[in-house]
C-alpha cells in the first residue's frame, strides 16, 4: 500500500469512528504532516481519495471539512409511472420511494432568466444562449442533506400560454397543472439519464466535494397541443446516495422450461 493510502485508510477509520464529526474539520496541513511524518504531496493525495469516497471537501477558509457519510444510499425502483401525491395532488416522478413522501426544501426556490446552456438547449431544440426561463430548487427527502438539486426550464410558448408558471407561486398542483388546463396536456415526458462530475455551484449546494460524480436525469415534457417540448426539468443527485433498480423481465423467447430447440435437417 502506498503512503498516501495508508494516511487516507487512517484518516477514513478516524472519521467513520467520529473522532473528526460531520460538519468539523480535519486537522491543518501542517498538523497532517507532522501527524504521519509525510510531506504535503502524500497528504493532498490522501485527501483527494477521501473526497472522492465523499467524506469530505475543501471549504475557503474554513478547511478541509467532513461531510455526511452517514446517509444511506436510497434505492429508487426506476419504473415508467408517473403519480400524483395523495397528499398535495402534484404530479411524482420516479425520485421518491413513495407518492406520498415528504420532501423539503433547502433555502428558497426561485427563479430567472439566463442563457440556456448547451445540454438545456439539445433537449429543448433551441440555440444555445437563448434566454429561457429556470425555476431552480434543492430539495429532499424530510430531515435528510440536500439531496438533488431540481431545474425546470420553461419554453417561451409555455410561459405565453401559461404566465402563472412564471410567477413565484405557480398554485395548486404546480406549473405542470397550470400547462395542462392551458391546453398542453396530457404532456407526455422522455427521461434521459446520465453520469457527469458536478460544476462546483452544484457541489456547494448539494453539500458534496467536487470530485463526486453525479447522477443527471432529465425529463422533457411535450405538448399534446403540438408536439413541442414545453419543459425539460434537470435533477443533479450526488452518485452516492443512490441506487437505480429495476426489475427485469422475460420475454417469451426466455421461457422456463426451456423450449426444445429442433434439430437442424
């Protein structure tokens, strides 16, 4: 075992034993040095396999500070239903366990116009840079660590038909409702999934070191009026906090009792 990883392997055995808390900081480089009578590139080294594993991050001027390892990867069964909650009468998409779970919100939803970038743009069949609408929010399941961060781009046909999506309330049951009594629904959505290192904003708002990969998944929604994407909605979850699942199924030609196969004239 190299150096570095025998300082990550102690310093990881000292976080997960709660010598160094969640939310503190581990000891200067200066002191890291001394501790393990190594010289600063073995240190960063070993810092930066704790900050892929997620355990902690560089924060200015505050230091290198311990991340919420404790949270459990959830599993989310990756089927094709979409729901409404019992409860708010929303619309769910497959990121809750359940319709009815509870989610909050970390800081305040809001809302602006910028530049659409280039992945936004792809999915919503407009020029790169075209000034769209994103309603942004970073939410989670109740009492847990930010766990997605949630962006909605809104088509200007959309906002046109439907200006109450682009209000800072947009009612009872969301802008989906509000594009649907407008004359787009039902919308039907494609889901596209991916993996991608995190932009640092993403990072700082889902608590997470910018060597953590992320799950993207982007829904876009089409009109029913027309055809047209109205919406295309990014979620952004750090890649160790969850786990996707699904069920597989046999077709026909994978019966059991296997079918005898004919021999060949």
């Amino acid at each position: 075992m190299a150096r570095y990883e025998e300082v990550a392997a102690d310093l990881r055995t000292r976080i997960r034993g709660g010598e160094y808390e969640v939310g503190g900081t581990l000891p200067r480089y200066e002191e890291l040095t001394a501790m393990y009578s190594v010289g600063r590139g073995v240190i960063s080294a070993a810092l930066a396999v704790l900050e892929r594993e997620g355990l902690v991050r560089p924060i200015k001027r505050r230091g290198i500070v311990v991340l919420n390892w404790r949270v459990e990867r959830r599993r989310i069964a990756r089927g094709q239903l979409v729901t409404r909650s019992p409860r708010t009468g929303s619309y769910v998409f497959p990121a809750a366990s359940h319709p009815d779970e509870q989610w909050t919100s970390h800081g305040r939803p809001f809302r602006e116009r910028l530049p659409a970038p280039e992945r936004v743009a792809e999915l919503m069949g407009i020029e790169a840079g075209t000034e769209t609408l994103r309603r942004r929010r970073v939410t989670s399941p109740a009492g847990e660590p930010p766990f997605q961060v949630v962006d909605t781009w809104l088509s200007e046909e959309a906002i046109r038909d439907a200006p109450k999506i682009a209000e800072a309330s947009t009612g009872p049951g969301g802008y989906l409702d509000r594009l649907e009594e407008a004359g787009h629904g039902p919308i039907s959505w494609t889901e596209y999934i991916r993996t991608r290192m995190p932009s640092r904003e993403e990072a700082q708002l889902l608590e997470i070191s910018e060597e953590m990969p992320v799950l993207e998944t982007a829904i876009v929604g089409k009109s029913a009026k027309n055809g047209e994407t109205i919406e295309v909605t990014i979620r952004v979850i750090p890649a160790d906090r969850v786990e996707l699942v699904s069920e597989l199924r046999r077709d026909k030609t994978a019966s059991w009792p296997k079918n005898p196969v004919s021999p060949a004239p």
